[in-house]
C-alpha cells in the first residue's frame, strides 16, 4: 500500500467516524426528548381526560339519625323507619366499584371530615320519620307543613374538584330516593283515605297533593368548615408542595453543577467566555457532603422565604412553625436524594430526577384530582411518590390543623424515609468509587 493509499484510508475512516459522532449527537438528545415527552403526555392526559370514568374507591360518609315514628290511624299504627329505608336505598343505588360508601354515626363522620379521609357526608336527620309522617297527614289535614331534609355536606379542604364529584353524586342519587320514598308515601297515605259518612267514596288526592307526595324529600347542600378567603379553593396546598419540590430538584441540579465548576470538575461558560478551573483534588464523597451542607443551609432559606411571601399575598398561615418545619424538610429530602442520584450516576441523573420527581411525582400527588379519580396506577405510584407525601403533609398543615391523622404523619415519616434512602445511596456510592480509586477527571475517548 502507498503512502497516499494509506492517506487515503486514514481520511475515510476519520470522515465514517466523524459522521458516526454527528449521527450519534443528534440521535440521542432526540431519542431520549421522544421518550420523555411520551411518558410526559401519557401521564398527564391520562390524568384529567375522564376522572369520573376513573373514578373507584371514593369515600363518601353515610349517617343515619332517624329514630323513627309511630304512624297510621288508631288502632293501626305501626313503628316506621323512613330513614333506614333512604339509607338501604342510597346503599343500593351508589356504584361499590365506584364509591366507597361508609355507613358512619355522626361524630365518626365529622371526624373523619376534619381529617380529610372523607370527601362528603349524607346525613339524614333523626326527625325524619317524624317529618315524612306530617307531610302524609297534612296532605289530606289542613296546615303548614316542611318537607323532610336530606343534607348533603361537601368537604371544600379536599379540593374544589373532590367537591364538585361529590355534588355529582348526591344530584345523581337524590332523584332515584326521592321517587322511591314518594311512591311509598303515596300509597300510605291512600291507605289512610276512608268512606265519607252516608256511603260517599273517600275523597281523591289533588293534583298539587300529588306532587308534594311523590317528591317528598328536599336535599339541602352545605359545606363541612368552609375554607376561608386566600386559600384558592383549596388549592394552595398543591401549588406550595408544588414549590418545595421544584426548589429540591432544581436546587439539586443547581447546587451539583455549580460546585462541580468550582472544583474544577466541569466547564463554566459566561456567554462567549469559557472557564475551567484545575481540578481540587478532593474526593467524591467529600464533595458530596460540601453539596448536602449546601442543599441544608438553602432548604432552611427558601422556606422562610416561601412562607413570607404567602404571608405577604394574604394566605392564611395558622401553623407556621410546622409549616417552615416541614417546608424545610421536605426541600432537604428531595435535593439531598437528587444530589445522591446525580452522584452515583452523573449527567443521566437529571433525567432520572425529572422523572421521578416530576414527570411521576404531579400527575399521582392528589394535589389537583383526587387519587381515587385518577386510574389506578396512579393510586399505586402515590404510595411512594414524594409528590404525593409533600401534599398530604402541607394540606394537613394549612387547612387541617396540623393533623398526623390528616396526613402529617404520613408525610413526616415517608419524608424522612426517603431522605434516609438519599443519604444512604450517596453516601454508599460515592466511597465505594472512593473505594475503587475512580478519580474524577477525563476518561479516554470511545
């Protein structure tokens, strides 16, 4: 083979292995931004395209107070429980695949209202035999009369879309009860309709009576402790989980480039200019808790500073001591562990961040729809999520007192597990490459 042969070879074999680099280059970024915007639209959509087609296991409380009455002309009267009857009825009518009704006393009920474990409440009132009972004798007996009540209470401290479900639910039972109950007391009533002296027929129900009769019942729908004004219907909850997570992720990306530049670890640029300092010789482990000092000194900052604004924009702060607590710790746990994340894999770490705490961590936190009206998967992502956990823990703290039954203790201790787990694998990757003497620094190019 000649020398221009040989140049010859040598020039066709760079210019395949530099078409090979430019294919790869532009492959790649294409390839893996397909990839997420897949998983991005999939999630979302499925996400809001039919929540009540998705809807399954949804709580709703069911309370019967009726204590009955004794109704029927002397010598005829019997007990009667009007109230069991609209219960079984409500039974029979809501979807069990779709509603999660709990047949709870009243003070079971308000309880788990102001936990947020329900979403809304049937109550049916002790008078309302008493009640249904009057309406029948007043039909054919002068005088005022109230047709019985069925309350249906909302729980706006769920979230404006868990109430409106709940409107949903009551306006699509309410007619099938009150047709139900309206046909028996039609025909009690009839019963009660007796010869006129002289050998009359007994006299006939009017027009308007039998209207009032068949439509009996009167559904009265309230809210369960309003929200007061600055809390966005319920959604400040969401949006202020939404920011300690953001600051946690963005923070974590953030933190690791910058102090990587420092050291000498990375290029900086500014604009046109290009800087990169020596590399420090210091460990990756090392490095790793200057990152995590960072991380702790910007989560405790930008809590404060989180729950000054809200102060300033009129949202109602009554626990801030847990609030700036569990703001800060929250932030801590979510940087810390993407810290970790982008340590023990490097750059393809801000991939799997954005997934798992964004592209994962919404669409499944409740924040907005209601778990139970999401598809089910989503229900099983939100055990883990820690989207999800940051909203239980700030809804509880903003409009539930606080409560570890509503949700702080779930946050707090599935927060702290997943710092734990962040801590744990930085530290446990970072000395075993420490271990295994893998410097930082440049690599040979494949």
């Amino acid at each position: 083979m000649t020398a221009t042969e040989s140049g010859s070879t040598a020039g066709g074999n760079n210019n395949r292995s530099e078409r090979r680099s430019w294919v790869r280059a532009v492959l790649s970024p294409v390839g893996v931004l397909i990839l997420l915007a897949s998983l991005l639209g999939f999630m979302y959509l499925a996400y809001v395209v039919d929540p009540e087609d998705n809807l399954h296991d949804f709580p709703i409380a069911l309370v019967d107070q009726d204590v009955g009455d004794t109704l029927g002309p002397p010598g005829q009267q019997q007990q009667v429980n009007f109230g069991k009857q609209v219960a079984d009825g409500i039974s029979r009518a809501v979807p069990a695949d779709r509603i999660d009704l709990r047949e709870l006393g009243i003070n079971e009920a308000q309880l788990q209202m102001q936990s947020g474990k329900v979403y809304g409440a049937i109550i049916i009132p002790s008078d309302f035999s008493k009640r249904l009972g009057i309406l029948g004798v007043a039909s054919v007996v002068p005088g005022d009369v109230e047709r019985p009540i069925i309350t249906l209470q909302t729980n706006p401290r769920t979230g404006a879309f868990a109430t409106q479900i709940v409107n949903r639910i009551g306006t699509q039972i309410y007619p099938q009860v009150n047709a139900k109950i309206g046909e028996q007391l039609t025909e009690q009533v009839r019963a009660q309709l007796t010869p006129q002296p002289g050998g009359a027929p007994a006299p006939e129900l009017t027009g308007a009576t039998l209207v009032t009769l068949e439509s009996p019942l009167h559904l009265v729908t309230e809210e369960f402790r309003p929200l007061p004004d600055g809390t966005g219907q319920g959604l400040t909850a969401f949006f202020y989980a939404l920011l300690l997570l953001l600051v946690g992720v963005i923070g974590s990306m953030t933190i690791h480039t910058m102090i990587d530049a420092a050291l000498g670890f990375v290029p900086t640029e500014y604009g046109p200019w290009y800087v990169h300092y020596p590399p420090t010789p210091i460990s990756r482990f090392k490095t790793l808790l200057i990152k995590w000092g960072v991380m702790l000194l910007v989560a405790n900052i930008v809590s404060g500073i989180f729950m000054i604004i809200a102060n300033a924009l009129g949202m109602p702060i009554t626990q801030p001591l847990a609030l700036f607590l569990y703001g800060a710790f929250a932030i801590l746990a979510v940087g810390i562990t993407g810290l970790s994340i982008l340590a023990a894999i490097g750059s393809a770490g801000l991939l799997v961040n954005l997934i798992l705490f964004v592209i994962l961590g919404l669409p499944s936190s409740g924040g907005t729809v209601p778990i139970e009206a999401t598809p089910q998967y989503f229900g099983w992502l939100a055990r883990f999520e820690p989207m999800h956990q940051v909203f239980l823990g700030i809804r509880s703290i903003l409009y539930f007192e606080a409560r570890f039954s509503a949700g702080l203790g779930r946050a707090v201790w599935m927060t702290g597990l997943g710092l734990t787990i962040g801590l744990v694998l930085g530290a446990v990757i970072s000395r075993y490459y420490d271990y295994k003497g893998l410097q930082r620094g440049s690599t040979a190019r494949v």
